[in-house]
C-alpha cells in the first residue's frame, strides 16, 4: 500500500512477540489492545522506530 509491506500478525499468547523482534514498522494498528499481551504491545511500540512511527491501538467499549 503507498510502497509499504502491509503484515497481520495474531498475538495468541506471550510469545507471539517473536513475531517482530528485529522489524523495523513504519506504524501499526492493535484492534482491542487491552486483550492482547502487555509484551507484544511492549515489542510492537519499540519496533515503531522509522522516525515518524506510530501505534494505534483500539479498546472494547465493554471493558473499561
């Protein structure tokens, strides 16, 4: 998209980090950020490193 490799990956369980160690991501989007694992969303922010690169995370209304 626009240049960019557009990637989906799952965070099922505390090891699903591994996923994107060493990437380097212009930005990414975590839908319902609260259910995933603290450690993916912990990688997936340090991973955010092109200079102007962001996370996006949504949450279930349902939980507060």
């Amino acid at each position: 998209l626009y240049g960019h490799e557009i990637r989906l990956e799952g965070a099922p369980n505390e090891r699903a980090d591994t996923k994107i160690t060493g990437d380097t991501l212009a930005g990414a989007f975590i839908d319902e950020i609260q259910k995933i694992p603290e450690n993916f969303v912990k990688q997936t922010y340090a991973r955010c490193s092109d200079g102007n690169g962001f996370l996006y995370g949504t949450c279930n209304s349902e939980h507060p």
